[in-house]
C-alpha cells in the first residue's frame, strides 16, 4: 500500500509558471490588463474559434451568456443532469426553468434525438455536455438546433484540445471553457466564452465588466478609458492578469498535458481489460480526438461492493477518487422544491449510483498508476 495519499487530480504548475506569476505580481499591474488579453489571442489560436473573452470562472461565463440571451421568466434551458450543476443552477437564478435532458448509458453524452424531445416553443438554449473529454456528435447536435431556430452552446469544460470529426472544440459554434484546478489547463479558477458572433462577444465583453460601452485596457493611464460609461448593468467577471499570465503558460502546454493523459489512459484501459468489476466509459463511434480530461470507470453489480464503498476502500488504501457527476436532478434543491424523483432519467440515474473517476494527472507516474491498479484488484477482490 501507498504511503502518501495520491490525489485524483493535480494541476501541472512548473517553476516557470510559478516566476510567470511572480513576475506579473512584481509589475504593477496585476488586475485584467496585457497578459488577460494576450491570453484571449492565444487561445484564438489555439482553438481557432472566432472571439475569445476570459472571465473568473465558466461559471460566470454562464451568468453573462444567459443574461445576454435576455434569458428569463417563462423560458427553458435543455441541459443534461449529468453535469456540474453550474448551468442548472444559474438556469433557476435567472427564473427560468431547466428541462433536463437523459444522456447515452455509455458515453454519458446528450444525442440527436434524445436533445430533439425536450425542445417546446419556450426553448431558448440548448447546453450539452462534451463529457470527460471526448466529442459530442456535433453535426447532429447543431442540425436539431438550427432546424428550430433554437441557440446551442457547447459546455466544454472537459474539452480543450478535443476533436470532433477533424474540428477542434471551439473552431466552430459558441463554446464556453473552464479553468478550475481540476481541468486540462488551469488559472486557479478561471473560465473562457469564445463565438463567432461578434454582436454577441461584444455584449459579453461588456456585461462581464460593469456593463461599460468599452473595454480596452489602455497603456497610458493603466487601466479603461476613465470615460467609460455604463451601457446596461453588468457583472464584474473580469480575469486578472495574474491569473491569465498562468493561463498563457499552461496553453503553450496543453498538448503535451494531453498526450501525458492520453498515455496514462490508454494504460489504464489496458491493465482494467479483463477486470467485469468495472466498466470503463466507451468511445463514442463517431470520429472525434479524446483530451482525457478524466478516466471514469463504473462500478458493476459484479463487483459485489458499492461505488460508494468502492471510494471510501480506495481511500483508505491512500488512492483518492473523485465523483463526476452526482445527477443534478435527484440533488436536494432539485427534489424537494423542483420535484424531480427518481426514474425520470434512468441512464443519467444508473451512471449517477455507479460511476468513479480513477486519477489522471499529467503528473501522475505509471508508479503512482500501479498503485491505483493495484489497490482497485484487492478493493474488488475482497469479497
Ligand atoms: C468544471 C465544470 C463547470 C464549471 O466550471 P467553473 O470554472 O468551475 O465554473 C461547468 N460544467 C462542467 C461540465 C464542469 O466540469
């Protein structure tokens, strides 16, 4: 058994990353500024999408995407249940009403046809999930939301650097990244909205800071243009260049984060091949690139122990685990002041009970890999 405890994920920060820091900290000018927008260019490029603009988390992207939409009373957002519960939660802080849409047994991904259900005359946003780094079927997908006219906006939290038939996530369509520790590249927290609808940017651009007219940080005085004035009340969501400065350096990393994920993946599935225990995600059988953003397996009947007893042996064994995701809908709020029961989404539900996230980090050593594996066959073997 291990001695230390290995966590399931950690952020990949270099001494490097730590001076880039440091070096925006001694300069003077540490709130949104250069390094903010720099960041925003580069990952114009990396992505290739058309507008990029940074915010304090996905989450606020989400408040000033829905605010922007004019979102309100009287109108439904499509998300899935197995997700972070970012979006149904603003969803219900802006007034309007989440549908939730059940997600594929196996790839806990939303389909076509599924996402085509749920959709009402009061639709106003269709939010799927590219789950754990793999690719929703986008080309479907879109065809459901431009046939009713209806906005669609890729929940890409897991998926910088993913691939979906030859497009990179983000060179098509509005996308919104995270930079939370946990994900493939971080700013400590930390979020990104990128269009190619410039009206679109331009609003989001302002709403995310005060609702001023303009945004331009100018070199001159420090900071905006002291006559800016208020065009509509906005947020303060603005990333400050500590921050960004952290988030230039990871990117300038982010394909080789990847491929260290990616190696440490594939590992995994090899060593788990023969074990029915559990039961890996599977690969969606359409063309697209994985970002291993995680490796969830799920605990099978099989396995004669829990998942939630399968966590906690790990843990004790000094192999941390993590859980993505609890469905939102059986959440407390969601019961008891919403309704939801159970068997309304019996995929996203039997996923909910059963799945675990093993770690996968970057860092991570095939080492600390074998200890992982290890500990799961005597865990599964117990009983
Ligand atoms: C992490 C995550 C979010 C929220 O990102 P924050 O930057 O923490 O606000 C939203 N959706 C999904 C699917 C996530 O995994």
């Amino acid at each position: 058994m291990r001695n230390d405890f290995l966590p399931f994920s950690k952020p990949s920060i270099t001494e490097e990353d730590i001076a880039a820091v440091a070096d925006v900290l001694r300069s003077g000018w540490i709130t949104t500024g250069p390094r903010a927008a720099q960041f925003e260019e580069a990952f114009k490029r990396y992505t290739s999408c058309g507008e990029a603009v940074a915010m304090t988390s996905e989450t606020s992207v989400m408040h000033v995407l829905l605010r922007a939409l004019g979102i309100g009373p009287g109108d439904e957002v499509i998300t899935p249940s197995m997700t972070w519960v970012s979006l149904p939660n603003t969803v219900l802080l802006f007034g309007a009403k989440v549908v939730f849409v059940d997600v594929d047994r196996d790839t806990l991904m939303v389909t076509p046809e599924a996402l085509e259900e749920k959709i009402t005359p009061r639709t106003k946003l269709i939010v799927p999930v590219h789950f754990a780094g793999a690719a929703l079927n986008m080309g479907p997908l879109r065809a459901v939301a431009e046939k009713h006219g209806i906005p669609l906006v890729e929940d890409a939290a897991h998926a910088l650097g993913t691939e979906w038939n030859g497009e990179r996530i983000g060179s098509k369509g509005t996308c919104m990244f995270s930079f939370h520790p946990i994900k493939n590249i971080t700013t400590g927290e930390g979020g990104m909205f990128t269009t190619f609808d410039p009206e679109l940017a331009a609003r989001v651009r302002s709403l995310k800071f005060h609702g001023l007219g303009v945004d331009a940080y100018d070199r001159q005085t420090h900071g905006r243009a002291p006559q800016a004035q208020v065009v509509e009340p906005g947020f303060k969501f603005n990333m400050p260049d500590m921050q960004a400065v952290l988030g230039l350096r990871q990117l300038a990393r982010v394909e080789e984060l990847n491929s260290k994920r990616e190696a440490l993946a594939l590992r995994y599935r090899e060593k788990f091949s023969g074990i029915g225990e559990i039961m890996p995600l599977r690969d969606p059988d359409y063309k697209f690139k994985h970002s291993w953003h995680l490796f969830v397996v799920r605990v099978t009947e099989k396995a004669r122990v829990t998942r939630d007893e399968f966590m906690a042996e790990l843990k004790r064994r000094n192999i941390g685990t993590g859980l993505h995701f609890r469905c939102t809908h059986l959440q407390k709020y969601y019961r008891e002041a919403l309704g939801y029961r159970e068997g309304m989404y019996p995929n996203t539900e039997w996923n909910s009970d059963r799945i675990c996230s093993l770690p996968l980090f970057p860092d991570m050593t095939e080492r600390d890999q074998d200890d992982v594996v290890d500990a799961v066959k005597v865990v599964l073997a117990r009983r």
